[in-house]
C-alpha cells in the first residue's frame, strides 16, 4: 500500500515541487491564495460591499428616458368632406414620442435612513466572516502542519529504532556464526528487526496521508512529496484569564454580534411603515406625428408635468404590526444565538486549556522518563554485547525507550495544537 502511494504521488503533476522544504508560512500563504472557503467568503463580502450604496439605500432618485418611433404603412381609399374619393397607396404615417420621468422619494418614514445602517452591518458582517474564514484556514493548516510534523518525528524515531534492531541483529548473527549464541536468539532477532520495518512502512503510510490532507487543506489538488521544516516552540505562559478576555477578538463571534444588530435594524425598518410617505415627481415629453392619411397632416407638442405623492397606510389587516412582533422575536434569536456561541467558545476555551497545561506537564515529565530510558537502554545493550543480559531483556528497554520518547513526542505536539486552538478560539492571531 505504501509503494503505490509513494508511485502516485512521483506521478502526479507538480504543485509542491519534489523535495520542496515546506514551512508553516509557506503553508499558510499558499492556503490563503488557494484556499476555496476564503474566496467563497470574499465573494461575498465584495458583493456585500457593492450593495452598500445610498441608491440601494433609497436616497437617491430614478429618472427614466422613453422614446418611441413608429411607422405605419396605409392603403385604401379616403374621402375628405365634398372632395372626390382620393385613392391611397403605401403611405406612410410616422409618430416619435420622447420622455423623460424624475420620481424622487423624500421622506419613507426613515426607511431609506435605516436601509443605509442596515447595509452597512451587512458589509460589516461579511467582511467578519472573511476574517474568520481566513482564521480558520490558518487554524486548519497549522493544526494540520504539526500532525503531519508529528507523524515525521514518530517515522525518525522507528528509523532510529531499527538501527538499534539492526546492531543487535548482527551481534546475534555473529554468535550464531561462531557458536556463542543460539539459533533461536538470532531468529529472535530476526524477528524483531523485521517487525521494526514493518512499523517503519505503515508510518511512512501515516505520514503521505497526513501530507495528502494537509495539501488539502492548503486547497492543492495534485502534488508530489515534499519534506517539512519546522520549529516547535512552545508558549508556555497563557493564562486563562488572558483568553477569556480575548475573546471579543474572535470574528466568528463578531458575526453574531452583527447579526443581532441586523435583526435590530430589520425591526427599525418595519416600524418606519407606520409613517406616511412622500415623494416628488416631474415629466416631459415630446410628441411630433406625420400623418400622411387623415385629417391632420402633422402635429408636434410638448408638455411638462409635475407634481407630488403622498401616501399613508391606515389599515393593513394587521399586517404591519405583525412584521414589527416577528422581528422583535427574530431579534431575540439573534441574541439567543450570540449568548450560545459565546457560551460554547468560553467553555470551549476551559477545556482546552486544561488540555494544554496537561501537555505541559506530561512533556516535562516524560523529558525525565526519555533520560531515564536512554540511559537503561545503553546499559542492557553494553550488558548484552559482553552477554551478561539475554535478548529479552535488550529488546524490553529497546521497547521501552521508543515508548517514551514517543510519549515525549505525542505531549509536545498535542501541547502545540493546544496552544493553537487557543489562539484561534481567543481570536489572537496564530502566525
């Protein structure tokens, strides 16, 4: 399984050139260009902001132009008054209307006014959701990063451990050759070395699928291997305190705080039809008609018209109250939602933070645990070269020593992507 992921990916065309050192800002940067959920969120904040304009608003007036040219062709017969009956063939009758209308609403109950505020949070909210869709690539390519990083270190480590298998391999082959040792130690030996590399295949498998994802994330569709560099440093002075109060920060709370203010002006705006409504119009057009069969032969006029309406709703079946109450309970919701969302980051936050000071203190404890396991694997393997010590007991501290450094690995990458849950729940930038 291993080699076919391996053959695929050499075959694949190139994204992330072969062999190409991948940093997390490399990463990052490469998310934010390709990325579809952040140019989805851009879309829509840019159209967001197009339809923030007093015209959307209402404030500004509509003027209109017409105009009309119409030819008719006429045959027949036509009598005028005493005069003979005078034959009529393919004769033609032309008329050209042109007009021009201004209506301009002056007052709509001080729709327009909130309209505009409305337009603004809106765009306001979009571009929140921009920013957070943007946090949360950063917060999944990161993540993603040091689990990927994490499945590299778990592949050094078993390569590390094999060199250990391999050097026991040959001292066991060589006092079966010389008849100092047994054939069952060798084959022992054998054993273990062999499993060992099976450990070494199936991470290797771990690690090609953590990097597929992680390219996933940065929104590459094809790609060949690439190794990762990175420096794991740990922030180990946040405090909760610091995080709770970090929290107006996080942008997906900022779009439920936009939303309630958008419930709020909703409701403004159904208010404002209680209020009459005023509006001035203006209009001129010009007629000019050539009439080559009936009585008039042509006419031309002009004629300007102005004016104003007033209008003042005094009954709608209720209708009216009944948008203001559903808004009013639509503006509830929004605060219902914000209150929800902001409990479940704060809680959020708790959890994980014990996550994280746990991590700490398991890193320390296991930096102890890896001297320790380091020291006893040195002594049970000079034990075993001069055969004071039997393979079992040089393979349980081999055995032992991979378990801790292990641990040592899995407590400070879960600490990392603690502290970068944190961040990312806190709204504090994470680069």
């Amino acid at each position: 399984m291993m080699r076919f992921i391996k053959v695929l990916l050499l075959i694949l065309p190139l994204s992330v050139n072969a062999q190409e050192v991948l940093t997390l800002d490399r990463a990052i940067e490469l998310a934010l260009d390709n990325n579809y959920g952040i140019k989805i969120a851009r879309s829509n904040q840019e159209i967001a902001d197009n339809n923030y304009t007093l015209g959307n608003a209402g404030f500004l007036p509509q003027v209109t132009l017409n105009i009309n040219q119409n030819n008719t062709l006429v045959n027949g017969d036509q009598t005028r008054g005493t005069n003979p009956t005078e034959e009529v063939n393919n004769k033609t009758n032309r008329s050209l209307l042109a007009g021009g209308n201004l209506n301009w609403t002056l007052f709509d109950g001080t729709r327009m006014f909130v309209n505009y505020d409305l337009l603004e949070s809106q765009n306001l909210q979009s571009l929140s959701a921009l920013e957070f869709s943007i946090e949360t690539v950063i917060y999944n390519v990161s993540t993603n990063f040091f689990l990927a990083s994490l499945e590299k270190e778990r592949l050094t480590l078993l390569k590390s451990n094999l060199g250990l298998s391999d050097d026991r391999l040959k001292i066991a082959k060589d006092k079966y050759e010389l008849g100092k040792g047994s054939k069952l130690e060798f084959l022992q030996a054998q054993v273990d070395y062999n499993t060992d590399q099976s450990n070494i295949l199936n991470q290797e498998q771990l690690l090609a699928i953590q990097k597929l994802e992680l390219l996933r994330q940065i929104g590459i569709r094809d790609s060949s291997d690439f190794s990762l560099s990175y420096i794991l440093e740990l922030n180990t002075d946040i405090t909760l305190d610091y995080l709770l109060n970090s929290i107006t920060n996080n942008k997906d709370l900022d779009v439920f705080e936009r939303a309630k203010e958008i419930a709020e002006l909703q409701e403004q705006v159904s208010r404002s039809d209680r209020l009459p409504t005023l509006s001035v119009f203006a209009g001129y057009n010009y007629s000019d008609r050539q009439n080559a069969v009936g009585f008039s032969f042509e006419s031309t006029t002009t004629d300007l018209s102005y004016g104003f309406n007033a209008n003042f709703t005094l009954f709608n079946g209720f209708n009216i109250d009944r948008i203001i109450q559903n808004n009013k309970i639509n503006k509830d919701i929004a605060d219902y939602a914000y209150q929800q969302r902001l409990l479940d980051i704060e809680t959020s936050i708790k959890q994980q933070y014990l996550s994280y000071l746990n991590s700490i203190e398991l890193l320390k404890l296991e930096e102890q645990n890896v001297l320790v396991a380091k020291e006893n694997n040195d002594i049970a393997k000079e034990r075993y070269d001069i055969g004071l010590s039997n393979p079992v007991e040089y393979r349980e501290s081999q055995v032992n020593l991979i378990a801790a450094e292990s641990r040592k690995q899995n407590a400070q990458f879960a600490a990392k992507i603690a502290e970068i849950e944190l961040k990312y729940l806190a709204g504090i930038s994470i680069r």
